[in-house]
C-alpha cells in the first residue's frame, strides 16, 4: 500500500514522535540542543532544586554570545580580561559552573569555536538534516536551512529538554513559500526574507511551519538559506525549512560533529529521502515571484513594515486595518519619519554588520565587497563588524577581510550578538538611526529610542560609506 | 504549579497589536540568574511616558491584560512571562498569540485567551470602568454587562492548568518509552550520537 505522500516537516515530525497523547499532544524526541547564558541559568537551577539530572548530556553544546561584551577577551599575555558588567559576568560564570557541574560540551568565551549558537550550530556540522534543533532563542529556526526542524523554546521547555531530551508538542500546520524565478543583481537572501516578511505580515506564519521551495532556495548557498531561515519567526512561524541536498551535503562534510566514514554514506542516503513527496499539500501557499523583489529595507517597527529602497515611507492611511493605521502612526513617530518620504538617502549614524542572520563568511564577504577601496562616510559616528563565531573570524582574517572594514573605518570585534539586541555594551544610541544586518527592529531593540533599519550586508556597507540608505546597486 | 480555574479582576486595557517581548521586557533586564523581580522593568518604554496605562492607579495590580493581534511576538525569552507574573498578570486576552508566547505563558499558569477582534474591542470597553471574569473549566469570559465570549483552548493544556501539574514530572513518568525510543533511533541513525559522543 502506497503511504499518503507527506511534505517535509510531517517526515521530520512523524520521524521524532516518541508518543502521542490522546489528546494530540506529542512527546518529540530532540536531536540537538543548544544553549546560551541568558535563557539557561533559570532551567538549571530548576533540575539543580528538583535533583534532576541531564538525560543526554551529549546531545547539547552550550556557548556564551547573547551577553558577552564583543570587545578584547584576552590581554596581550593571553590572560583572560574580566567582564566590566557585573550581572553579565556573573551571568557567564553562571553558565560555565553549570556546563561544569552537569557534563555539557562548551566552548567558551575564548574558544576559536565560540560564537553565536546558530552560526556556531551548522558550522560544527552539530547541526545535521533530519534533526529536530531547540535553543532557548527564538532565532533557532536558522538551523531549517540544514534541513531540520529547527525552533525556539522557553526556559521552562529548556529545563525540560535537558530532563527528559523531549517536548510535548502539538503539530504545526503547514505552510510553502514558493519563489520561482531569479533574483536581480545586488538582491540577496536577506532582502528575500525581508520582502516574504512584508507579504505575509509578522503574523502569517503563526501556528505554522514554513517550507521555503522553489528554484531560488535550490540555488541558494547553505548559508543564504540559513538566513532565510532565521527570520521565519518573523514571519510569526516557530520553524523554516529547505530541503537538503547536494549543496547542503557538501557544505557538511567533514565538518567536525559531521557523520564519517560509512556512516556518512549512509547518512546522506537518508538524507535524501527528506523532500516534500510530490502530491503532499500544505495548509497554506504563498507564491513569490523573484524577480519582483529589490533591495528591502524596514521603515517602521515591525520586520513587516518593509520597502523597496526605491520606495517611500507609507501613509498610515494607506493600510486598510484601522490597528495597523494605528501601529504605522506610531512607529513613523518612533522612526522620525514622514509619509511619502523617499527611503533612499535618509541618513544613517550607525551601522551594524553582524548576528545569527548575517554574520557568516558570505555575509562578511558581500559587506567587504562593497567596502574596498572606500571610507565610512564622515557622519557614520559608529559602525562594527562583529563575525558570527570565531571561526568565521579567522577565515574572515585569512581572507584579508579584516583589513578592508579596518581600512574603511569600520572597527572589527570578536564573535556574538552584539547590537542585535542591545544586551552587552554595543547599543544604538536613542533618536539615531542604524542601519543593521540584524532581525529585528522592533522599539528600543537595539538601544532605548533606537531606530533599526533592517539591511542586507551589502545594503549595510553601503550606508557605511554614504552616510545614508541608499541602493547598493549605485555602488557596484 | 498553582492550579489555575477562575480569574477576576480589573483588565488593563492596552489594545496594542504586535506587542513583541522586548517591548514586554527589554533585554538589559534579561542579565538576571533569576525568575524573580522582572515586573519593575516590564513594559519600560511604554512606562516611560507620563499618563501610561500601566501606571493608571484605576489597574494597579490587575489580574488581566487585553491587548491587539499577535501578542508576544519576537523574541523566545520567557522573561516576558515571568515580568507579567511579576507584575500580578494571570491571564492576558488578545485575538491571537505568537506561538513561543503562549507557551512560555502557559508554564508559568497564565492562561492566554484569544477571542475575535469584536469581542476584544467589547471587552477593552468594559476594561475602561469594571471588571472581567475568566472560568477555565468553562472556557468563557463574562462582564456584569451579561457579555459572554467563549474561548477555545488545547485539552492538555487545560488539564494542566487545572490540575496544577507539573509537565517535566508527566514526562519523566514515560522513561520507558523515550527509552525505547532512543534504542530504535540509535539503530536507525547511529551517527547521530557517535558524532557528538562525549569522551569520558
């Protein structure tokens, strides 16, 4: 009897159910756990005063990055320098006591391997298709670019993987996003995501896991669909995936957590059974047609407050929903900002390159492309680089890279999460604009009174060097 | 976990849509090792202006919040949960949540009820000058006005509430199973450990 064909996602699901309640819930089995300072000490503590022990210590790796200050860890004797903060400190020395304390693999603040979770994740091939992925970081669903079912968790839900290496879940409907066609010149991953995000607004994927199909995720590098991935919780969508292939094969062989040997055969083999069967649906489609899609950038505080850079701020009036009217009025007061006014040469006095979305070789190389042989503009005050794990900063210095963003005024600074989110010392400071590689741009997310424009590497590096937004493909 | 059946009390009506966790708790707030004392900086940007609604001594203490679309949007950071439980929030109403929200939510018993955008409005109204109630076992929030709006909400999830149960205990019950489960997964996907194994 032929099985009812299935999309990707009711594979992975049916693939990890350890149990299912008669109520629906499922008890899922999790693969892969990654955890960081911030949204750990609060799950610890809870088996620390329960007496429980980890089920599977092996099966997480922890790092710090959220929290930790992006400047010099260690002096010029190699000596490690102390965290100025003092509640960030102790939130590190949190961490590292647990790991200690309960046998979890860590590489720590001053590992090559050290960086952003979901940079240091895929990049240590502990990332594998196939594999359900949790972390206490919403930005979990990068990991769908490996072709897993990758989402966020809560601390309490981090407390419980680390019990029991299971969730109780219900399923998720279905979603496809289809975007046929070729992307223009000058438009990446991350303006795709950004212009879906726009369509389908911060709450269409809610309830949902988003399948990312089509001949431009197919094309893509594993690295531009881990950032497509990333934002689908922006898109209100716990999980994003794409099915792995040839290009996620050979992105993961070798790498260290990586299967070997015959085991890597029959890995792959495995591997390529998962693909949405033809004739599968899904509970909801959206087709996108590439090469309608231009350098995005966001005008408000909502990732689906989204333009063309060739467009202009919206008027309030122009939505139809009388709460988004609402939201737009607010967020134009937030942002400064009139209606009607052209996007392109608002000026910009900060600029940030880094964050689980776009802080990976590629992103460093698209920034560094536009970079050479120029100079931060003289009202850019501050502008960083901030690469996604250690590693990546070592090849990013192999290539010379370093030296163009040095070269060009912007500083270079060690691996994590930096002015994402404004938690460690790297904030925007309030009533200034930045334009930023990050994910979100919500009110006072980088900073109190910051204002995030939300660019791809590239469009960043342009602003660094004209001082405004602008079309990056007026500079290459 | 405290058992969760009834809710009564003042709503403050803050009918924002998109409400995202760092609006709920930014993240210097998050440096904490703790659950506790979250409530001092929730909601802070929106505190930050006089005349607020949070600081209107009409909710001081109120049980239930009413809010707009897609409540807890963002960020996975549970913080947002315990700053409302901090701030005495047992209940908040809104026509939809982000998913991670209404976990994290629900494991620290408060309860996320979604109702239609008309009977959000009905109910921001009524929120301005009396009181709401929420019953769980009857899954239906009532005004002194006669209003009555029932709300749906996942069975397993209720019985938790309910019961006051404690889902890590409920999981660790079924070791045989994830047991069981584990053997089979080795033997299917071998690599999946040995990749990772730890050396000793």
């Amino acid at each position: 009897m032929a099985s009812k064909p299935r999309t990707l996602y009711e594979k992975i699901w049916d693939a990890h159910v350890v149990e299912r309640r008669e109520d629906g819930t499922c008890l899922i089995f999790v693969d892969r756990h990654l955890v960081h300072e911030v949204t750990s000490p609060q799950a610890f503590e809870g088996l620390r005063m329960a007496g429980r022990p980890v089920r599977r210590p092996e099966l997480t790796l922890a790092t710090p990055d959220h929290n930790l200050p992006t400047t010099a860890r260690i002096d010029a004797a190699g000596q490690r320098l102390p965290i100025a903060d003092g509640q960030s400190a102790q939130q590190l020395s949190a961490l590292e006591q647990n790991v200690a304390e309960f046998g979890i693999r860590y590489f720590n603040a001053t590992a090559r391997q050290q960086g952003i979770v979901h940079v240091v994740g895929p990049e240590q091939g502990f990332s594998l298709p196939g594999t359900t992925i949790v972390c206490g970081d919403s930005h979990t669903a990068a990991h769908g670019g490996m072709g897993a079912l990758a989402f966020g968790i809560g601390t309490s839900e981090v407390e419980h993987v680390l019990a029991t290496q299971t969730l109780l879940l219900q399923p998720s409907r279905t979603m496809e996003i289809r975007v046929d066609g070729e992307l223009g010149p000058g438009v990446t991953s991350k303006d795709l995501i950004l212009h879906i995000i726009g369509v389908i607004g911060t709450a269409g994927g809610t309830g949902h896991v988003i399948e990312y199909r089509g001949e431009v995720f197919e094309r893509m590098s594993v690295e531009s669909r881990l950032t497509v991935c990333n934002m689908s919780i922006e898109g209100g969508a716990r999980s994003g995936l794409v099915a792995p292939d040839e290009t996620t094969f050979a992105y993961l062989k070798g790498r260290p957590f990586a299967p070997q040997g015959a085991e890597w055969d029959a890995a792959v083999a495995y591997w390529r059974t998962l693909h949405t069967d033809p004739g599968a649906t899904f509970d909801k489609s959206v087709v996108i047609d590439a090469g309608t899609v231009e350098p995005t950038v966001t005008w408000g505080t909502s990732p689906e407050d989204t333009a063309p850079i060739t467009g202009f701020v919206p008027a309030p009036e122009s939505f139809a929903d009388p709460s988004k009217q609402d939201a737009a009025r607010k967020s134009l007061a937030y942002m400064g900002l009139e209606p009607g006014q052209k996007l392109a040469g608002l000026p910009v006095e900060n600029v940030f390159i880094g964050s689980c979305t776009n802080s990976r070789i590629e992103d460093l190389r698209a920034a560094a492309a536009v970079l050479k042989g120029r100079h931060r503009a003289a009202n850019v005050k501050w502008a960083i680089v901030v690469p996604g794990s250690g590693l990546v900063k070592e090849q990013a210095e192999a290539e010379g890279l370093d030296r163009i963003f040095t070269d060009a005024g912007l500083e270079w600074r060690e691996p994590g999460c930096s002015a994402c989110l404004g938690m460690n010392p790297d904030k925007v400071p309030a009533g200034e604009r930045c334009a930023s590689t990050s994910n979100r741009n919500f009110v006072g997310r980088q900073g109190p009174g910051s204002r995030t424009h939300l660019v791809s590497p590239a469009m960043a590096a342009a602003a660094a060097v004209t001082g405004r937004l602008v079309d990056v493909r007026e500079l290459v | 976990m405290e058992p969760v059946r009834a809710i009564e009390g003042r709503a403050i009506p803050f009918g924002l849509k998109n409400v995202d966790t760092d609006l709920i708790i930014p993240a210097r707030w998050l440096k904490t090792i703790s659950r506790e004392g979250l409530g001092a900086g929730a909601f802070e940007a929106v505190r930050a202006e006089p005349g607020n609604i949070f600081d209107d001594p009409r909710f001081a203490g109120a049980p239930i919040l009413i809010a707009g679309d897609n409540f807890g949007c963002g960020s996975s950071r549970e913080h947002a949960a315990w700053a409302l439980a901090d701030m005495g929030v047992r209940a908040v109403i809104a026509p939809s949540f982000s998913d991670i929200f209404s976990g994290n939510a629900f494991k620290n018993g408060i309860l996320t009820v979604a109702l239609p955008q008309d009977a959000v409005d009905r109910l921001l109204a009524v929120a301005q000058t009396d009181p709401v109630s929420i019953d769980l076992e009857s899954q239906s929030v009532t005004t002194p006005f006669q209003d009555r709006f029932s709300f749906p909400i996942d069975p397993f999830r209720k019985d938790c509430l309910l019961r006051g149960l404690d889902e890590i205990g409920l999981t660790l019950a079924r070791d045989a199973a994830i047991s069981t489960y584990e053997r089979r997964l080795d033997a299917a996907q071998p690599w999946l450990v040995r990749g990772t194994a730890l050396s000793a």
